[in-house]
C-alpha cells in the first residue's frame, strides 16, 4: 500500500474544491473577507473562481509533493481541472441565478 495516495488527501482536496468553488456565489464580500459590496459583477465572482481553482489546485499539488512524487502538469490536466471546478461551481451558480426569489 506504499504506492496508493492516502484517501484522505483526496477527499481533503475534493472537499475543498467543492467548496472554494461556491464561495464566489454564496457571498457578497471581495475574496471572502473584503469589503461587503451591494451586488458583485459575473466578472468578479469569475476572477475569485478562476483565483480559487488556483489556490485548491496549489493545495493539491503541495499533498502531491508531500506525499510523493510530483507529476508534470500538461495543458490536458489544466483543462479538466477547470472543468471539474466549473462543475463543482454549479450549484452556487443555480442558487445565485436560475433560484426563484
């Protein structure tokens, strides 16, 4: 079991995707804990989304690193890792647009 990544790595990565990736939508504070703004713009929530895929994804590959060997990170993993997140983003997206008020 020397070569398996620990689960809880994973699912630590996970749940931290999942939920950075929902933070732009259920609030209205600049990056969590800046000034509490009327109503951010798509173009914020986008940049705080595209900045916390980064920071889930510099998680991840500090728990590659401490755990392992490092991968090499090639265009093909860039692109699915933001679609992943665009798909864990979905649900704060439905609850901040699409929901009846």
């Amino acid at each position: 079991m020397t070569g398996l990544v620990p689960v809880w790595a994973v699912i630590a990565v996970l749940l931290a995707a999942l939920v950075a990736a929902n933070l732009p939508f259920v609030n209205e504070r600049l990056f969590v804990l800046g000034p509490r703004r009327e109503a951010k713009s798509v173009a914020w929530r986008l940049l705080e989304l595209l900045v916390y895929a980064l920071a889930v994804a510099l998680l991840g590959r500090s728990l590659e690193g401490h755990l392992g060997q490092v991968s090499p990170v090639r265009w093909e993993f860039v692109a699915v890792w933001l679609c992943v997140f665009l798909t864990l983003a979905f649900p704060g997206f439905v609850w901040r647009y699409l929901r009846r008020r």
